[in-house]
C-alpha cells in the first residue's frame, strides 16, 4: 500500500485532491492511504515518523514554502516521490534540483495527475516484466528487462549487457535480433542499429551518430534509423513523462 501526503494550506483543495487520487490510483488496483495537512508546519514536525511514499507540496504556503520544505524532505529521504502541485508554473526549473517526480499545474489538476499515475503504473509494470532466455551450454536465465541496459549481436552470436556491463550469451542459433526486437518493443527497447537493441530507460542522449547510455558507454546508431530512433525515443519518453 502506498502511503501519500498532500501538503496544501487549501483545505477545500487537499480534500478534493485526495478524492481525484485515490480514484486514480484504485483505477489502476493500488491501494493507497492519504493523509492531508494545512498546516506545513505539522507536517515537517511528523512526516520522518510517517514514512510515506509520495509527498504532494503546494509551493505558495504562509508558514514555510513547498520548496524549502521539499530541501528539508530531501536530506532525509532520497527515494520518496516528491511532487509540486501549484499554479506557479516559473517556479518548475527551481524544484528540478529536488529531483521532483512531476509539476502537476492545478489549472490542468485533473489530465497532469491522470498522466503522472499512469506513467507510474507503466514504470512498476516494467520494473516487475521478466523473460526467460535460453544460455549457452543449455542453461536457461529468467531475467528482469528492466534490468537489461542493451542487446547487441556479433558474428552468429548475441548477448545482453546488464550495469556494470555484466554480460551473457545467448545460446547460439536460438535468437535473431529480428526476432527480439518484436516482443521487447513494448518494453521500452530500440534497435538502433542492426546490432544494437537498447533499453530506452538507460538512454541519456542521442548524439549524432552514437546512443550515449547513462554510464558513458557509447553505441553506434545506423544512419537509417536517426529518423525512427529519435521518434521512438520521444514517443517513449513522453508516455513515460520523461519529456
């Protein structure tokens, strides 16, 4: 169960932004408990006892500001989902250094909350697909995509490179890139080149003709593809809020 906060000195506002959350949530079968606060104060005083998951932060508060309070909340927890709910909408660059999950803008409340729980369901949809691969010497490896950075082929052979480039091979004979690249389209892989199936979640730019991966490698990107590979990566990014 997801334990959530909504930190709104709006008391009219935190009780109808429950109800739009809990809805969402139980719409997508996660069950949540939510406690709301106008008082920014009380809150900083009880919310390390509380342990939540999500912390939903107006930003305009009297008594302390959502950022100021999102600054306290980082220091103590790295891993909450911390979101800005506000009509301030200059004020979205200033909590990216809060490593802020969403902006939700309150004039657009309703499509920006929808689009953040569905994006958040796809992700833990991700997080827990998994696929059993055939090894090499008859082995068999049950692996969770999420956690495979990139395929690549050489020769008559294919491999899967996981952090830290911890790599297997595939048992020979058995896969194409052809025949991988069908199925784990809808995981959130790109070919992006003949050789190359790469998990769009480790993808940190797309430079000329290269995909550099978050931990610096560097992967060749076929000419033919530029076009398709910057659609599907956007397309990606944007049903995963990304971009």
């Amino acid at each position: 169960m997801l334990k959530i906060a909504v930190v709104d000195d709006d008391e009219s506002f935190v009780i109808e932004y429950k109800n739009i959350l809990k809805k969402l949530f139980n719409e997508h079968g996660i069950e949540c408990s939510i406690d709301t606060y106008t008082d920014a104060f009380y809150f900083r005083g009880v919310q390390q006892d509380k342990q939540y998951n999500w912390v939903f932060l107006d930003i305009d508060m009297p008594e302390i500001t959502g950022i100021d309070l999102a600054n306290e909340i980082r220091k103590m927890n790295q891993s909450l989902k911390l979101v800005f709910v506000s009509n301030h909408d200059n004020f979205v660059f200033e909590t990216f250094r809060y490593a802020a999950y969403r902006f939700i803008r309150k004039d657009m409340l309703n499509s920006d909350t929808e689009e953040m729980v569905s994006s958040y369901c796809q992700e833990q949809w991700l997080k827990s697909s998994q696929m059993t691969f055939d090894l090499e010497c008859k082995k068999k490896a049950t692996e969770n995509l999420f956690n495979i950075w990139y395929f690549y082929a050489s020769r008559h052979d294919i491999f899967y490179v996981k952090e830290n480039k911890i790599t297997s091979k595939l048992a020979t004979h058995t896969y194409t890139m052809d025949s991988l690249e069908e199925p784990l389209s809808q995981y959130g892989y790109i070919r992006i080149h003949r050789t190359f199936l790469v998990n769009c979640e480790y993808i940190y730019e797309l430079k000329n003709y290269s995909v550099i991966l978050k931990d610096g490698q560097s992967l060749a990107m076929s000419r033919g593809r530029i076009d398709a590979v910057k659609k599907a990566y956007q397309k990606i990014a944007r049903e995963r809020g990304k971009l």
